[in-house]
C-alpha cells in the first residue's frame, strides 16, 4: 500500500491510440508519472518520447518493463492476443495491472489471469470504463429501487458509420520489417509473412483481435452486469457478417442473443445486442435500454432517462361473450377486489439525469491508482472482466460454428448443455 505522497511510476505497454489516451488520462491524476513505454512498432516509441521526455525508457520487449523495479503499475493496451501473457507475467513480477478490455484473446486464458491476481495481491483491473461511469452507477440506482418493474428484456447497441469507427487505420509510411517488430507482434499468433494492415489494423483479423465482440459487446456487457448486478447468461445465440468493409475476417454487422437466468437478485431476462459499422447515421449511436413491466430506462452517452406507464387493471373485456348472468358475476368480483381510484388511472411520466460532466475513462483511471494507494479491491476484477469478456466472446463463437453457445457464469465456463 502506498502513501498518498507516493509517486506511482506506471509504463505503457501498447502505444497505439487506445493506449496513448490511457497514459494521458493516467499521467493527469496528481502523484502519477509514466517513465516507460513498450510498443512494436519504432515510430509510436519516439512520440512516446516527445510526449514524456527524452529520459523515457522505449523497448519493444515488454519483458523488460517487467523486469524494472522502478516500475510499480503498467497500462496493458496491445492487440488482444497479448493481453493475458503480459498480464500474467507483469501479475507475476510483483506489477499492478490496468488491462485494456476484452480481458482475454481466449476464455481459457481467464481463469489463469484470476490465479495469477489472487497469488499476487496486486491490483488489477480490466479497462472497460462503463463500470465507473456515472451513466451506469446512477442506472443501478434506479434499477435497484425498482423504478421500471419487472425487467425482462434489454436492448444496447453501438452503430458507427466511419471508417475509423469501422477499425480502418491509418499506416505510417515507415511501415516496414525494420520499424516494426513483426515477430514480436506476432507472438503466439500463427505465423505469416509481413503485413502492415493486419500490423495496424489487427482488430480486422481473428488471430489478434476478437472483433466487435471483444472491442464492443464487452462495453456492453460491462454497462448490463453492473446495473443489474448479474453475473453473466447461460445461453448466447448470434448472427452477423461482413456486409461492407471487405478487408477483415470478422463481421462488421452482428446480433445476438443472450439469456439471463432467474436469480435471487433479478428475474430471467433476454437481451439483444446490435453492432454495425455501416449504419447509415452521421453519427456514432449507442444505448442500453432496459425495459420492465412498468417502464423502460434508457441510458447513453450522458445520462438516464426513465419512461414510466404502469399499466392500470382493467376489466377484462372479453367477457362480452357471455352470458349476461355470467358477465354480471365476472364484474362484481373485479369490482370488489378494485376499490381505490388509484388503480384504475392511467398515469405516464418521463425523467432525465443528465452525467454527461463526467469522463468515464478518466474516473475508471481515478479508481484504479485509488485502489493501489489505499488497498481498495478494484473495481473491475478479473473475475468481472471474465464474466463479461467470456459471453462476449462466445458470440463470436456462436457466428464462426452457427450454433448456440452454454456459457456456466458461476463457474466462468463453456457448458456443455
């Protein structure tokens, strides 16, 4: 546990435009410093340098930041199949641990994150900011106090219609085998000759990346557990495929279909989630809505909105096919048990609760160097970035082998039946 006057020295490991903004967010809270970055390609390392100083440690190794003792948090934010072995080694040289989502390239790998956390004891936290964010906490609030009713279904969503949204990176013209580290990218990933847009684009390709899955449907999921408190689905069915940007090998259009089983806390529940890059819109849409038996809470960018419309009993008009006696009989019952005037109205109410003032990321950043100073347990673990990470995932899964997915979320596994 570190003192409140401590300097936290932390190292970038992936400095790519995710991982940059990180650092940025990171180095902004007081008593935080970056003296490191690791990256595979020459050109991100010397910005690094223009960003931080001449006196910045660069390598493309990233066990060399493990190896530093001066280094006492590192901010994980390579292409997904790196993810678990970098985390589990720095985990494993005494480093605190922020890890950009999804947390795991293969569900395998999560519970070996988990081990590698508990035999630590160190702070590690999975980079998905929708757990810290304002939007969502003040959601759980609502939900928890039963201001919609009943949930029984959920419908989130992130439409994009850029390139860039669409993962369409740009190549640097000095991308070569000499500026670059392609054996040191590759790593565990199958072997293949250089390729500067599965280097710079990687997110487009299965070997390194886990598509919109991996990079959305985890945002999503993270939003939905923390708002409901559920601890995953046991059956996901999806459908997608590659309608528009050609140069990729994982769908930039997917639906799918996830069951929440009944629980103490929650009822049984259904949700949809909806990813497309080519939506046609002028700007990027994305939303959760829950909706209950008495309304529908609607989350975004920059707040809740609560939609009520309790419905009031009414008499069953049906009853008009029979027999008078019979209808005379059916309405005295329902009159008796219906006596208050409330519950025959119909009354139906909207409220906003705007949070757009507060960055997600940057509160998610806040609460992980809160947790290695004053031995808070992280917000996100691994075991919630497993049991967002692996229904995400398993709807890739679903896509790739067309067939519905068991997922035990107990036991943060693949089931069988």
């Amino acid at each position: 546990m570190r003192s409140v006057n401590d300097t936290i020295q932390i190292a970038l490991i992936g400095c790519g435009g995710m991982g940059q903004g990180d650092a940025r967010l990171a180095t902004s809270i007081p008593g935080v410093k970056l003296i490191a970055a690791c990256d595979c390609y020459t050109g991100r390392l010397q910005h690094m340098k223009e960003l931080y100083g001449p006196e910045t440690l660069i390598t493309h190794d990233y066990r060399e930041i493990a190896r530093r003792r001066d280094i006492d948090a590192v901010i994980i934010a390579t292409p997904d199949h790196w993810h678990a072995p970098i985390s589990i080694d720095c985990l494993n040289a005494d480093k605190h641990v922020y890890c950009e989502k999804p947390m795991v390239h293969a569900i395998e790998e999560g519970h070996d994150i988990i081990s590698a956390q508990a035999k630590a004891g160190n702070v590690f936290q999975v980079g998905s900011q929708y757990r810290s964010s304002a939007t969502y906490l003040k959601a759980r609030d609502l939900y928890q106090q039963n201001v919609i009713g009943k949930l029984n279904s959920v419908e989130a969503w992130l439409d994009r219609n850029t390139a860039i949204g669409a993962w369409e990176y740009s190549i640097p013209t000095d991308a070569s085998t000499t500026t670059c580290d392609w054996p040191g990218f590759l790593g565990n990933a199958p072997k293949r000759e250089w390729d500067p847009a599965r280097f710079f684009r990687w997110r487009n390709y299965r070997d390194y990346g886990t598509g919109v899955a991996g990079d959305l449907f985890v945002h999503l999921l993270t939003g939905l557990h923390t708002v409901t408190g559920s601890i995953g689905p046991t059956r996901i069915y999806a459908t997608g495929g590659i309608r528009y940007w050609k140069d990729r090998d994982v769908p930039d259009v997917m639906l799918a279909v996830l069951d929440y089983p009944e629980t103490n806390e929650h009822p049984a529940f259904n949700v949809l989630l909806r990813v497309n890059f080519k939506s046609g819109l002028p700007q990027e849409s994305f939303g959760v809505k829950f909706i209950g038996s008495e309304g529908v809470m609607s989350t975004g960018y920059n707040g809740v909105t609560v939609d009520r419309s309790p419905q009031p009993d009414q008499f069953d008009g049906s009853t008009g096919s029979f027999a008078n006696e019979i209808q005379k009989q059916l309405r005295a019952e329902w009159d008796a048990k219906h006596t208050t005037a409330d519950s025959r109205t119909f009354q139906q109410t909207s409220e906003s609760f705007d949070t757009g003032g507060m960055d997600a990321q940057f509160e998610h950043h806040k609460n992980f160097y809160a947790s290695i100073r004053d031995g808070r347990p992280s917000v996100e673990d691994a075991t919630f970035g497993l049991r967002a990470a692996g229904p995400a995932l398993l709807t890739n899964e679903s896509v790739f082998q067309r067939k519905i997915m068991n997922w035990d979320p107990e036991h943060m596994a693949i089931a069988t039946s």
